[in-house]
C-alpha cells in the first residue's frame, strides 16, 4: 500500500511544483480575487495554498491513472 501511495504522491508532487511555478509565474497572488474581492493572505499563504490545491489535483489525476492501468481488460480493445 505504502508503494502505491508513493508512485502516486511522487509524481504528483513534482507536477504540483511545476504547476505552481507556472501559474505564479504568469499571476501575481496580490492580484488574485475570489467571488466578491481580492485575496486577504500574505503572498506565502497564497503561494502554500497554492501548492497544495495543485498537489491535490495531480495526486487526483495520477490516482485515476493508476486505476486505469491497473483496471482489468474485460473486453478486448478496438
């Protein structure tokens, strides 16, 4: 278990550090707003924020593309 848990945390965590350094590259998180206005956190709460909702969301892409490899064929592919 731990080894899965690992093979999807890994890469998931690198592709969160790449896409954090992409999107604060291109916004400045003093200049983020939500619904009604802007973001009241001093930018390394933005920048940790940040990180771990990009990390949640490519531990959630890697999880699905673990289950997918792993899932049996039961049909034969096209």
């Amino acid at each position: 278990m731990l080894k899965l848990a690992m093979t999807v945390l890994w890469p998931s965590f690198l592709s969160a550090i790449l896409a954090e350094g992409l999107f604060f590259s291109v916004f400045d998180p003093s200049d983020l707003m939500l619904v009604g206005g802007h973001v009241g956190m001093p930018p390394i709460a933005a920048y940790t924020v940040g990180f771990f909702f990009f990390w949640t969301i490519c531990a959630i892409a890697s999880m699905i593309s673990m289950y997918l490899v792993r899932t049996e064929h039961t049909h034969p592919p096209f």
